[in-house]
C-alpha cells in the first residue's frame, strides 16, 4: 500500500466494520484491512483505545480514531478537498436531517433483527459464522482451541441479543417487523441506486452496517433478502464496490440528491416505519437516562458515572413494542446520535424548520424533537461519557 494508506482493523462479519469499510471503497481511500485477533490489534490498538471494540482506523501518521461515526467524521474533515471524495455525506436542509436519522436508526434500531437472524438459526448459520469468527481470535491457536473461543464467544454473543430484546416470546414479532422493513426498502431502493438519491450519504453506510454484515452476509437472512428484496441485495453490492456502477435504477435517476420539497412517498413510508419500530424504544430510554441522571446531581463531567470507565450501557429498561412487552438495554451512544439528529434540525432555517414538522407529524416522528436529556453525551479518548 501507498504511504497514505489507512488500517482498517474490524471483522467481515462485523455490523460496524462495514460501514466504515464501505465509506473507505466508495470515497476511493486507500487501506487495509487487518483482523481485529493479530498481534498488532491486541498489542497496541485495544491498551491505547482502552477496551477491545470495532472497528478502528490507523491513519498514515499514526494516530487511532474508533467508532464509525466519528472515523467517518475525522477522515471528511481531512480530506475535505480531496476531489476522490465527490459531494458531501452530511447535505443540508431537510434531507441532511434525513440522513442522520438513518444514521441512527442503521446503528442502533435494527439490532434485533441483525441479532436473531444471525444466532437463532444455527442449521444454517453456525458453520458460516465460525469460520467468520476466526477473524477475531488470537493468531497461532490450534484447530481445538479455535473451537473453544469462538463457543465462548458466540455465548457470548447470545446473550447480547437478549440485551436487544430478543427472546421466544418476541421473535414472531421481530420476523414480521423486518418483514415489513424489507418490503419497504425494496419498493424504495428499486427506483433509486441509494436511499437519498444519486450518491451515497451517511444513512446508506449506516444502514449498510447491518442489512450487509449479518443480513445481507449470513447464510439464511441473506437467502431471505435475496428472495424477498433482491434490490435491496443488490444495493448491498452497489455500497460495497469501489468502482462506480451504472445499472438501470442508477441510469434513471437525475444526479444529486432528493429536493427538500419532493421527498418520495417510499422514503416517507420508511420515516413512518422507523416511528412505529424504534421510535418507543428511544422514547423510553431517554426518560429512564434522564431519571437515573436525576439521581446522581453530583455526577462530574467527563466520566460515564459506572464502575467501568469503559462500560457502553446504564441498565435496562421495559417497555411495549408492537404490542408485546419487552426489556432492552439502555446506552448512551444511542443519545450520541439523537443528538446529531437534533444538531441537523437546529441548523434548518424557519422555512425549512416548519416544513420538516410537517414530515415528522405526518409519518409519526414528531415526538424525536422533542427527546432531550439534561446533560449531552460526548466522546472522549474513545468512550461515551457525560458533558
């Protein structure tokens, strides 16, 4: 590689890692990309990082930067006039708020599925998955040992589906959400080569992340995707080519992004499905946030107020989704991305500003408006901590 390469260091079957590999093709950066399990990544990134988490960049100076949305962030402020990198990922107005919206519902609001359609269907999976997860182990491991880490570890796993909600009484409901999230997506994306229109913005390589490494990727949710939205699939393919591709839906499709004033209905469908999915889920981890915030006035800032400093959630919290009731754990990176959602909406003129309150009534999202906490999340030296 080129002395301006950058190091990848993730997992190909990591819902994280391939946003942020598909940022890396689609803007025509040079890299490469090492397991998350070899010496160097266990040696010298996961001390300096501070806890062992994917993905993580190594630009050409030398320097680490972790979590996809702030390697996405760093990397357009570096090469902001670089002309490989084509239009901006973040646009203005309406559609920029669109975008961040994707950006955090691709993250954190399709877990469940990602997580069942991975672990609950080992007929078909386990074998694919135990290959997939010699990318994270340790070099030098024999055939028996390899075995055993990947047990350990996909226990592991498991159990942090449950964290996501996934448990006997909810899976029927989890299928048919996605289901339906499916059928959505396909009647959207068989019009337009990305979700926003000519080019790819931060709500495709979010969502990207799981729709590619676990259900687009796996063996039995990829047989689903390919058989019920073989566009989605194909789009799938379009985020992961480093070379342009020109095929009939991106040949009929005028170059830029959707106008602020003519949003299509298929994408509007989506805002709404997002409303109904996850929309309660966040409603009510911001107010268990903002309670358990009440209760420590004294808290400093700079620190997450946990025993670890390196610890991601607060508790879990219960709560009526799809009319069955369920238990999810709250984090505050999730209300790291809320708050760029907002941060886009503050930067709207009044024009702009009314006209999105409209959208947002219309496809039930008003109420995210008006979801704040008392205090904001922040990242500090690779942790989500308390401003």
């Amino acid at each position: 590689m080129t002395s301006d390469s950058y190091t990848l260091y993730g997992m190909a079957g990591s819902l994280y890692t391939a946003k942020v590999r598909a940022y890396l093709r689609l803007r025509r950066l040079p890299f490469v990309e090492k397991p998350a399990g070899g010496e160097e990544f266990l040696k010298t990134v996961v001390p300096h990082v501070g806890r062992w988490i994917i993905p993580v960049v190594k630009t050409p100076e030398g320097e680490l930067l972790q979590d996809g949305t702030d390697i996405i962030d760093a990397l357009e402020e570096r090469h902001n006039s670089d002309e490989r990198l084509g239009p901006t990922l973040a646009p203005d107005g309406i559609v920029g708020v669109v975008s961040s919206l994707f950006e955090l519902f691709g993250s954190e609001g399709l877990l469940r599925p990602a997580m069942h359609y991975r672990w609950n269907f080992d007929d078909s999976n386990l074998a694919f998955l135990q290959a997939a997860f010699e990318d994270v182990m340790p070099t030098g491991m024999n055939a028996e040992e390899r075995e055993a880490t990947f047990l350990k570890s996909s226990g592991r796993m498991r159990k942090a589906a449950q964290l996501f909600g996934v448990a006997p009484h909810s899976i029927e409901t989890i299928e048919r959400s996605y289901e339906t999230f499916l059928a959505l997506l396909e009647n959207h994306v068989s019009a337009t080569p990305f979700l926003l229109g000519a080019y790819p913005t931060l709500a495709d390589y979010t969502l990207l992340g799981p729709l590619y490494a676990h259900l687009g990727r796996d063996p039995y949710p990829a047989a689903l995707m390919k058989r019920v939205a073989p566009h989605v699939h194909r789009w799938t393919e379009r985020m992961n080519a480093p070379e342009a591709i020109e095929d009939h839906i991106a040949a009929q499709m005028p170059a830029g992004l959707f106008a602020d004033t003519a949003l299509p209905a298929s994408l509007t469908a989506l805002l709404g499905f997002i409303a109904e999915d996850y929309l309660p889920e966040l409603q009510v981890h911001v107010a268990y946030a903002a309670a358990w915030l009440a209760e420590r006035p004294s808290l400093p800032a700079g620190s997450n107020g946990l025993d670890d400093p390196a610890a991601r959630n607060l508790d879990m919290a219960t709560f009526e989704w799809r009319g069955i009731e369920i238990t999810t754990v709250v984090m505050p990176y999730r209300f790291y991305l809320l708050q760029r959602v907002q941060a886009a909406v503050e930067r709207l003129s009044a024009d702009e500003r009314m006209q999105l309150d409209g959208i947002f009534a219309q496809s039930g999202l008003g109420p995210l408006l008006r979801l704040h906490l008392p205090r904001r999340v922040t990242r500090v030296n690779h942790l989500e901590v308390w401003q």
